[in-house]
C-alpha cells in the first residue's frame, strides 16, 4: 500500500471518527424581540365597605424579551390597564375622620392604570410561560355609583384619584400566536 492510500485513509478515518456538530439555536424563540400582551383581569378589592366583590378588567402591552439562550426568560414590559373596584354596604353612614358621611349602598370604581414591570420567565412548553416580576404603576380612579355618578368625597376632592403603587406579579403567560417577530400572549395575572 502507498504512503499517498495510508494518508488518505488516516484522514478519512479521521474526519469520520470525529463528527463535527452545528451550534444549536436558542431554544427561545422570542428574546431579543418585542410582543403584543393582552390580558383579562379580576380584582378581589379590600375596601372599608361589608361586602367587597369582584370586578372585571383587561390589559394591554407590550414587553421585550432580553436575549438568553435558554428556556429561562428575563423581560420588561409596559402595560395599559382599565379595570373595577366594586362594594355593598346596608349602612347608610359611616364614621371617619371628616365626621359621619352617608355612603351609597353600592359603589362602582373605574381605574385606569399605566404600568412598567420587569419579570422573570420561564418557559415550560411551547406555548406556556409561569412568571414573576416587580414594577410599578400610575393609577387613575374616580368613585363612583351603580349609576355612574361620583361619590361624595370625590366630589369634595377629598378622595386621592391619582397614585403610585408598587407591583408584585406572578401568574401564566399563554403564547396563542407564533410570528417571527409578533406575539399574541395572555395573562392570568395576580397582583
């Protein structure tokens, strides 16, 4: 055998023997891209009135996720939210520090709210994204009646219609829509 059929063999045997593998995609498909959240939202509310009850809302925003190539997802999102506050009471005065006032036996609270959060993610499955996250929001609300009209001490201007809280967020992300560069995701979200 010639030393030329040794060398070509050797190499060949080489190359054969020490396969040579592609770098691997992230495995998330959306860091470094931005996404369109829509969310339903249900407000358990504490409010000094007897019976606080449930209220209904949505959300909309946006969020960017940080580019990491894992199933672990770090994001930051802003988000337009409108919900409600609700109540009933069969008091017809309460006591506070402006005297007793006469309450309505039911309330209807309108809020609207801005926020900005930063949240941990991680990603189950495909389509299925627990997370965890702080931020902060402005809120704007007016008290008002079942029949729309404002409370007494808003319209006093004693109510504080507009504040800032802190968040603290936890809950489930729905991927509904995949697009190389637009995402449909909804929230359950807990605050």
């Amino acid at each position: 055998m010639s030393v030329k059929k040794i060398l070509f063999v050797s190499v060949v045997l080489l190359v054969l023997s020490n396969p040579i593998f592609a770098q691997t995609a992230s495995s998330n498909p959306y860091w470094g891209n931005f996404n369109i959240t829509a969310g339903g939202l249900i407000t358990l509310p504490s409010t000094d009135y007897h019976n606080s009850s449930t209220g209904t809302g949505f959300n909309l925003g946006v969020e960017y996720f940080l580019p990491l190539n894992s199933n672990h997802i770090i994001g930051l999102e802003l988000t337009t939210n409108k919900f409600q506050v609700r109540g009933e009471d069969d008091r017809n005065s309460i006591s506070s520090n402006q005297g007793t006032q006469t309450i309505p036996n039911e309330f209807v609270t309108p809020i609207f709210s801005t926020s900005f959060s930063s949240f941990y993610s991680y990603q189950v499955s495909e389509y299925i994204f627990p997370f965890a996250g702080v931020g902060v929001a402005y809120n704007v609300f007016t008290p008002r009646d079942t029949e729309g009209e404002a409370l007494l001490n808003n319209r006093k201007r004693i109510t504080t219609k507009n504040f800032l809280t802190c968040l603290v967020l936890r809950g489930l992300k729905f991927l509904l829509v995949i697009n190389f560069r637009r995402t449909l995701m909804l929230n359950c979200l807990i605050r």
